[in-house]
C-alpha cells in the first residue's frame, strides 16, 4: 500500500495517506495532556446508527485496520475515547432556504461541511442578516427571506467552494 507523510503548516500535524482515500493524522500535543486523533476515508453513503457509537468505532476500526504508519497505536486507544466524533463531511445545498412562513438558518439550509470551518460564522451571519431583513421588510417574510437568500448566497457559495476544495486537496494528495 502507497503511504506517505504530510505537514501542515498551520501546527505540528502528522498524518498517513494511500491511495485508497483513507487519511489518519494526530496533531501535535506538546502543550496538551491529552491527544488527538483524526480519521477520514472516502466512501459512498454509509448505513448505521448515528447514536450507536459502537458501531461507528467498528466502523472506523474496520476501515483502518490495515493502514499502517502509527494508526494501530491510534485505534487501539479507540475503546478509551470518551469524546468520539463521527460524521460525514456533507454540504447541504437548496434552491431555496425557506417556504411559507419558515426559513431556515446555518447547517440546516447551507452547511458548508466541516471542511470549511465555517459552520458558526455561517449561523451567525445568516441569523444577523435573516433578523436585519426581517426589521427592513417591516415584517414582509416574502420580501425579507428574498432578500436573506440575496444577501447571504455569496458567503455561502464561497464556504462550499473552499471546502470542495480542501476535500479535493485531501484527496489529491492521498492518490499521489
């Protein structure tokens, strides 16, 4: 199997990468007493219980078992982890963020993905902007929310513009 190092610049970041799309990285722990692992692998959807964390320790167990580099020391701490995370990297994409009387804010209607790192600055923003619009129409939801969608569209298109691109740096270095 084709391995290979990476760093990122941003902070000590170790991580091992093939060809298959699978990706396992610690960052570095000097000033912590604790320590961090992260996993991700490429796949189609998956089938499980999101609130069986058992299962989707399987899961990730399963998908790594045969990586190499330190990622059998990683999984065998896997059992211990009290804060386990699993998810998918996802985008939510509509054509429209409201209906009716209702409009939705944040991940619901524009989740940019993990990725980005944009998640509470879009929530906030798009709330900030959904209150402001609402005030300006005098209450108008069909004239505020139009205008939410306006204003808000462009942030939201670049956030999951940048994550794309970032799983698809992810991804080209993984099949080097």
């Amino acid at each position: 199997m084709d391995q290979f190092a990476c760093t990122q610049v941003t902070w000590p970041h170790h991580q091992a990468c093939d060809r298959r799309g699978r990706r396992s990285g610690a960052p570095g722990a000097r000033l912590r007493q604790w320590a961090l692992a992260v996993s991700a692998f490429e796949s189609e959807q998956l089938d499980y219980d999101y609130r069986d964390i058992e299962q989707q320790k399987k899961i990730l167990a399963d998908r790594f078992a045969d990586q190499g580099w330190e990622v059998p020391k990683l999984l065998a701490h896997l059992d211990a982890a009290e804060d386990f995370y699993f998810d998918a990297m996802a985008q939510i994409r509509m054509d429209d963020w409201s209906k009716g009387r209702v409009a939705l804010v944040g991940d619901a209607g524009y989740c940019a993905s993990p990725l980005s790192g944009q998640g509470a600055d879009l929530s906030l923003v798009g709330a900030y902007i959904l209150a402001g619009e609402l005030a300006a129409a005098g209450g108008d939801h069909t004239i505020a929310f139009t205008r939410y969608r306006a204003e808000m569209l462009p942030m939201v298109q670049a956030c999951q513009t940048f994550a794309e691109g970032v799983a698809n740096g992810m991804h080209r270095r993984a099949i080097r």
